[in-house]
C-alpha cells in the first residue's frame, strides 16, 4: 500500500488498524508542519515530538471508539489537535508568552479531545509512580486488578494468611496514592 497520497478516510482507516505504511506517511508529511509550530511557539523538538505523538493516540483512540467526523481536511484536523495539546501544555506551564498562531485557522474541537487528554495524563501520572513502586508491591497491585483471589496471592507471595495479602495490597495502594498526591504534576490536573 506504499503510496504517495492517502485520502482523510484512508489516513482514519490506517491509524485505526495502525498500519504503519500511513502511519510513517502521517508522520513524514505532517510532523514537520507541527515541529514548526510549537518550536516557534515557546517549545522545544522534543516537546514537538510528544505533541505529536500524544495527538495521533487521541485520534486512534476517537476512531476506535467510532466517534471521529472531519468536517475538515486530516491536516487541519491533527494541527488543531496539537494545537489544542501545545496551549494545555504551555497553560500547565504557566507561561504567559502570546502564542503567534499564523495563518492557520484553528478548526473547533469537541470537548472530549480535552477530556482523553486530560485521561492520558491522569494515567501516565499514575503508570509513572506504579513504575517506582517496590517489585512486590507492583505485582502485588496488579494479582488485585486481575481479580485473582486474596488466597492466591497470599499463597503466591508465602504469605501466612489472606489477612496478611489484604493488608499488603492496603501498604502498597497507600504508598502509590500518597506518591501520585505528593507529584507536583498531581496538582497541576486537579486545578484543570
């Protein structure tokens, strides 16, 4: 399917079953446009590749869940989700430097764009403090979200007693909640 142009429904269709011929298609004609956005706009090629990255599992996500309508070309669409992205990010921030927005007209994005992105950085909060835990307590936490029973675990882990597994689960949920609640990061989402 190497081609040197896709439609829009062909682009959906490709990021959909993550095709990586349009994949690295969406990434060689359009990551450029955005790198000069946000570089010229107060951040970095970094900042830019995330940007991108973060917009393209927003969109996957949106036409996974069959929710996804362009009223407009695939390009305007995914510059106005990074720029969306790029003005949350600069918002957390803090930075009151006026954006230079050019002659591209912002396309209108359903709030729910706003909401997956505020999920995804709830979740990397949370994956990024589950990463940091003891290697007993992440297995621990993750027997508990595969519903596997306090006798398994206690009999997994050596533990005396189901007794004991629960209030090892307890320690270890308090320490992630506790680390998650401490993250400036943390603070930052619940004042979104």
């Amino acid at each position: 399917m190497n081609k040197e142009k896709y439609t829009a429904e062909e682009l959906i269709e490709g990021i959909k079953n993550r095709n990586h011929e349009v994949l690295n298609f969406i990434y060689e004609n359009h990551y450029s446009v955005i790198k000069n956005y946000i570089t010229k706009n107060c951040g970095d090629e970094e900042d830019a590749r995330d940007i991108f990255q973060e917009a393209i599992i927003i969109i996957y996500k949106k036409v996974s869940q069959n929710v996804l309508v362009l009223n407009c070309s695939f390009q305007s669409y995914l510059f106005s989700v990074c720029r969306l992205l790029w003005l949350k990010q600069l918002r957390q921030r803090r930075t009151n430097i006026e954006e230079k927005i050019g002659d591209e007209k912002p396309v209108e994005l359903s709030e729910d764009i706003q909401k997956i992105s505020e999920e995804n950085d709830r979740y990397e909060l949370y994956r990024y403090h589950f990463e940091r835990l003891s290697k007993d307590c992440q297995q621990i936490l993750s027997m508990f979200l595969e519903k596997i029973s306090l006798k398994e675990v206690a009999e997994s882990f050596g533990f005396k007693t189901e007794k004991y597994a629960k209030k090892r689960k307890y320690q270890c949920k308090e320490i992630l909640i506790s680390n998650i609640q401490q993250d400036k990061k943390y603070r930052q989402l619940k004042t979104m």
